[in-house]
C-alpha cells in the first residue's frame, strides 16, 4: 500500500529485482543449507523491496505525520529476520512488493481509461485566413477563428458550423453510437469526428475550456473528492494503523510475560502485524469508485465524484423537468387539417405566413413544409399581433395564422365538427383564414424523446420507487406526455421557484435525483440529493450546478448510469466485508493459534489484490442504453 498513483518503471523494475533475488534465495536454500548463492539473493530482496518501502514510510511518517502501512511490513519484515526468519521477511517484502506494483498499475489503467480522452485531441487545425488555408498547431486557435474541417478530421476545439451541412459522430464525447446530422448554425464539440462533408466551423471556446479539457478536469476532480466510504476507509487506516503498531507491542510484552522465548515472541508480533495490517480495507473503495468513475465517462456521464456516484445509488425517487428532459424541447407538427384545398398549399401558404415570425411553433411549421420539400408562398406587408398571430397579404388578399383569439376576432367559425379532434387534443392549435374564412388548422406540440419511455421503465426496473414529472407547462400538455411515458405523479404550472420546493417536499421520504436540462433548472439542480444535468456537453451553467452530467441526450443512459452506481455500492459493501472478516480471521489466526509467517503474507496480499481486482471489474462494466 504505497502512496503514489501509478507505477513507475523504477518500480517495477525494483520488484522485479527483488523477486529474482527471492527465487534465488529458495532455489540455494532447497540444494544446500542456506549457501552464498542464497545469502545474496536475499540481501538484494532486503535492498529491493525493504529500502525503498522503508524510505517512502519514514517520508510519510516526518514530512506528513502520517503512519503509512509500508512501515508496519518493513518493521515485519525487519522482526522476522532479527528472529531467524530471514526468508518469511524476504517472502513478505516481495509479495507486498507485487501486490503494491499491481494495485498501481490497476489503478493507472482506471485513470489512464478517462486520460485517453486527450488522445482524442487533433494537434493541428486547418485555419481559414485571408490568404488561403493554413494549417496551425490547435493552441494556437483562437475563438472567432475560422476552421475548415475534411471529412475524416477531427473537431479541434468547440464552434459553431458556418458553412456546410454533413454528418458527426459523437460517440467520443456523448456516448452516441449512430452520426448526428449538423448544419449551419449546430455546436460542434471538440474530439468529435467530422464524417462525410467538408465544413467551415468558428471557433466559440478556446482549448483550454472546451468540451475533453471540461470532462478531463471535471473527472481529476471527481476523483479528487473522496467518497463517504473512502474518507472512512481512509480514517479507518490510518487510526488502526497506529492500534496495530501499539497491539503487536503489547502481544510481544504479553508473551514474554507469558515466559515465551524471545525469539517466539518477536516472531509472533511480526505475524500480528502482517496479519492486521489494514491494506485491503484501505484499497477497497478507491478501486471501486475509480473504475466506476472511469467506466461512466467513457459512456459519456461525468459523475462530479465519489460522493456523487455512492448518493445516486441511494435515490429511490427521480423527479423530472418535462421540457428539453423527458421531451425534445422541440415543437413538431402533429395533425392537420384541411378545409379548402389540399395538405401541399396549405402548408405552404401557412408557413409562408409563419417565415417572418420567430416563435418556436412558427419554426416547427416551416421544418414541416421544408422537410416536405414545398416552396413556401410568398407572403407581403407582414404584421404580427402579439398573443394572437400573424397577419399579411397575398395575390388573393389579406391572410392570417394564428391562435383562437386572433381567429375569434376575424369571425371564423371554430366551432366546425372537423376542428373537435384538433381542440381536444392537449396541443397547440394554430388556424389559417381569410378574412371569415377558414381554410384550415394545423396542431404542434414538444413531442417525448424517443428514448424516454425505455429509460423510465429502465430505471423502475432498476429499483426505482417514484418517478415525479415537473413543469412549467399547462397541465393538458404535462398529462399527455406523462400518459404517453407511463408516469403517474404529474405536477404542471410551476415556476422554477416551486420545483425546489417540491424537491424540498420529496427528499423528506429519502434521497431525490432531479433532472433537468440546467439551463432554468440551476436551483433544483443543486437543491436535490443528486443534481443530473441532461445533454450538457455544450451547456455551462449544467456542468456547474449539477453533480452529475450526461453529455448525450438520452435517456437510457440514466438508467444505465443508475444501474452502475449501485452496482458499485454493492462491490464497495463486498469489498468492505471481504477485507474486515478477511483481517480478523488472520489476527484471530495470529494471536490465538501459531499462524505461520508466510500464510499470514499470502493472506493479507491476496486479499489485498482480490478487492483491487473486484473493484477493476466496473471498468469493464461500460453505459449501455440497453
């Protein structure tokens, strides 16, 4: 149990002296009674393995006060060879030796896992200037520059696309496996690959704070801040440490009183300390919470920490923003109908209208009519009501789109029997006429992400208890999209004021995750047990507020990073009890029955790298929506 992060090769090629040395050492001492051969094998384990752990506990133990557990194995190590046991002390410094090169590189890989990211980065980008395209280092790239990007090429750093429409794949970053279609206008994050189609992106944020620069300090962090039960294995270590020191003494002074032999005696204590050290206990947690934590930024959720991830597998109700979060925040076209003419000229007259309006329903008409591939009408003299519509003029005259009331004042009759299915609905309804005169109707609505419905019922497969919907929206709209979803627990027309005390109301009967999109949410995100941010890759204020981000705007990776965070409370609760019977089994061993040196070594390394490898498990444990 070393203090550094991550194996060096000095390290390993120190351990791997020291196990030389060792085989040596057994190999003279089985063909003759401990000859030369042997006497140096051994010397060179004691200089391999006991130096260097000796040197980084006197470190520990002047410069930060701290009892490291490499002191109770060198002191072991030291009692059995004063005793005679020369060969157990050379035994139990190369396995711990082993055992501590292993752990570091077993925890290097689960850092290196979320380190990868900077791979991903393109070191050169392709810069458009006045005289022509040069190719520049990407830390040279400023906000504001203009990049062409080749199919093939990765994004540098993050912007907006300004010329050109192709496909992206943004599996690296969001986790999502099928290309994203992007055309002027869309964000484009950096380590995205730009697939089919040559683009002109401007740059919005310089490297040092885009998307893979965000996602690798948030996860350093992340595994900076201790979990609940890493700050207690921590505590554990290092108090027990010192009861362990001051018990092996008082067992040594206990046994000679008894009349044992020195020798006996001394060998006994330096059992118990090997015995009790607390190594696995220690280990246990970091493992677990690193893999984990690893394991979901590669499947795109960023977990702020430990702490976060060991909360959100306490959660037992999930409360939801329903726009942007359960819905595409997305108006579409539902339904229309016709009353004079047909569907085509319709459309097309109604989105005509609509081209000089920016209201989210007016752009949801024309991505219909576009899609559609109809040319929208030419429409004169536009002038808008607000709250009611849109009025202008065509060859034929004047002609309006709008709500009930703007259609109320020009004296159409809504009241026809085709109409009472678009009325019904708990939709938007937006009505076209002339004058008295109405052609038609066309109803939009924000339509339930496609992947909603599974992750919910993913997440009541999970363990989930309560599932809450929260919105702002009139309470029509909130019943359809819950119906549609199989969510009962409905609360509509809320201000962002009343979603954090309704979390306040919810967290009184256990831990609440709440999820939103965290751009008006910021208040209810930080007030639940468990802030999640949905599809934050591109969004600030979510990354800040919430404790945990998916960066791809699915819902199935919640469930899936729900899932994770249990199954990493499980692993932490084995791992615990494992390392604890494991120790007091061989401390009972050691002071009530004669265990001998080498088994109380291969008890305590083995149990030692078994908790490390149990932890290591959920690195292989990837998000999956499935």
């Amino acid at each position: 149990m070393h203090d550094h992060d991550s194996s060096h090769p000095a390290e390993l090629w120190l351990t791997g002296s020291a196990t030389a040395g060792l085989f040596v050492a057994l190999v003279d001492t089985f063909l003759t009674p401990l000859g030369f051969a042997a006497g140096v094998g051994l010397v060179v384990v004691y200089a391999a393995a006991g130096l260097p752990a000796a040197w980084t506990a006197m470190v520990a133990l002047f410069r930060e006060r701290i009892l490291d557990i490499d002191l109770l194995m060198v002191i072991a190590a030291g009692a059995a060879a004063m005793v005679g046991a020369t060969l157990e002390g050379a035994v139990l410094l190369v396995l711990f030796s082993i055992a501590g090169t292993l752990e570091h590189r077993a925890m290097g890989r689960a850092r290196r896992a979320v380190e990868a990211l900077m791979a991903l980065r393109p070191e050169t980008a392709l810069r458009e200037t006045a005289a022509g395209v040069e190719e520049v280092p990407v830390s040279d790239v400023r906000p504001g520059d203009r990049l062409i990007l080749r199919p093939g090429a990765r994004v540098p750093v993050d912007g907006r696309i300004v010329a050109g429409e192709g496909s992206l794949d943004e599996s690296t970053i969001t986790g999502e496996s099928l290309p994203v279609s992007k055309g002027v206008g869309a964000l484009v994050q950096e380590a995205t690959v730009n697939l089919d189609a040559v683009l002109t992106m401007q740059v919005e944020r310089a490297l040092g704070e885009s998307t893979v620069a965000r996602m690798i300090q948030m996860v350093t962090e992340a595994q900076a801040t201790k979990a609940p039960s890493e700050r207690f294995s921590d505590w554990f270590g290092q108090r027990y440490t010192w009861a362990v020191l001051g018990g092996a003494i008082l067992a040594y002074g206990a046994m000679r009183l008894w009349g044992l032999d020195n020798q006996v005696a001394l060998y006994r204590a330096a059992t118990l300390l090997v015995a009790a050290s607390p190594c696995a206990v220690v280990i246990s947690v970091p493992a677990a919470i690193l893999s984990a934590l690893s394991s979901a930024a590669r499947g795109g959720v960023l977990f702020k920490g430990g702490a976060a991830m060991e909360n959100l597998a306490r959660v037992k109700t999930f409360a939801f923003d329903k726009t942007g979060t359960l819905t595409t925040g997305r108006a579409d076209v539902q339904s229309i109908v016709v009353l004079t003419g047909d569907e085509p000229a319709l459309l097309s007259l109604l989105a005509g209208v609509e081209a000089q309006s920016e209201h989210p329903i007016a752009a949801a008409i024309r991505r219909e009519a576009t899609a559609r591939g109809l040319v929208l009408a030419p429409i004169l003299d536009v002038r808008s009501t607000p709250s009611e519509g849109i009025i202008g003029r065509d060859d034929l005259g004047e002609v309006w789109a709008g709500n009930p009331r703007l259609a109320a004042r020009m004296g159409a009759d809504l009241t026809l029997p085709a109409l009472a299915g678009l009325q019904r609905a708990s939709q938007t309804v937006v009505y076209l006429g002339r004058g008295n005169h109405l052609i038609g109707a066309v109803s939009v609505a924000d339509t339930a992400r496609p992947s909603s419905a599974q992750g919910i019922a993913a997440l009541r497969a999970a363990g989930v208890s309560r599932i809450v919907m929260m919105t702002g929206d009139r309470s029509p709209v909130a019943q359809r999209i819950a119906q549609e979803l199989g969510v009962t627990d409905v609360h509509a027309d809320l201000l962002p004021g009343d979603k954090v005390t309704l979390v306040d109301r919810l967290a009184k009967d256990g831990a609440v995750a709440f999820v939103g999109d965290g751009v008006n949410d910021a208040a209810a995100l930080a007030r639940a047990d468990v802030g999640i941010a949905m599809g934050a890759a591109g969004s600030e204020v979510a990354l800040q507020a919430a404790d945990v981000a998916l960066l791809a705007e699915d819902m199935g990776r919640l469930a899936a990073a729900y899932r994770l965070s249990r199954r990493t409370a499980r692993i932490i609760r084995q791992n615990l009890i494992f390392a604890i019977g494991a120790m007091v089994v061989l401390v009972t061993g050691g002071l009530f029955f004669e265990l001998p040196l080498p088994l109380a070594v291969i008890g305590h390394e083995g149990g030692t790298l078994l908790v490390v490898l149990n932890g290591l498990r959920l690195l292989w444990d990837p998000i999956r929506t499935t």
